[in-house]
C-alpha cells in the first residue's frame, strides 16, 4: 500500500478492495463486524477535534502535502 508507483499498490488492480481482504496481512479481520464497527479498536489516541494533530510525528506534519498523479 506504501509502494511509491500507484500502479503497483495492494489493491490497485480490478480485484480493488477484494485484492487487500485476501491478503495474509490482513486474514484475521472480520470483515463483516468491521463493516457493522463491532470491532474495538487496539488503541484510540485521546483527540480534541478534527484539528488536533498531537499524536502525529513532527517530522510528517513538516512534509509539504502532495497529491498522488493521477494515471
């Protein structure tokens, strides 16, 4: 998913979001009860509003922002 060259992203391909569920990474969800927010989250970071962005590292918020190109 991180792969720099969009075209070579889990997930890109036409098996899209299919591609990623049958991926061993991920084998364990229950995608159903994701779907239905039956599953806690491991860790739920304490957040003041849709602008606190304490929790994320100086080094990416210093980053200017990028778009992926579009193919």
């Amino acid at each position: 998913m991180l792969e720099r060259d969009p075209t070579k992203r889990l997930g890109s391909s036409e098996d899209d979001a299919k591609e990623i569920k049958r991926h061993p990474w991920f084998a364990k969800i229950n995608w159903d009860k994701l779907m239905a927010k039956k599953i806690e989250p491991p860790f739920k970071p304490a957040v003041t509003g849709a602008s606190d962005t304490r929790n994320i590292d100086k080094m990416f918020l210093n980053e200017p922002a990028k778009d992926t190109p579009q193919h």
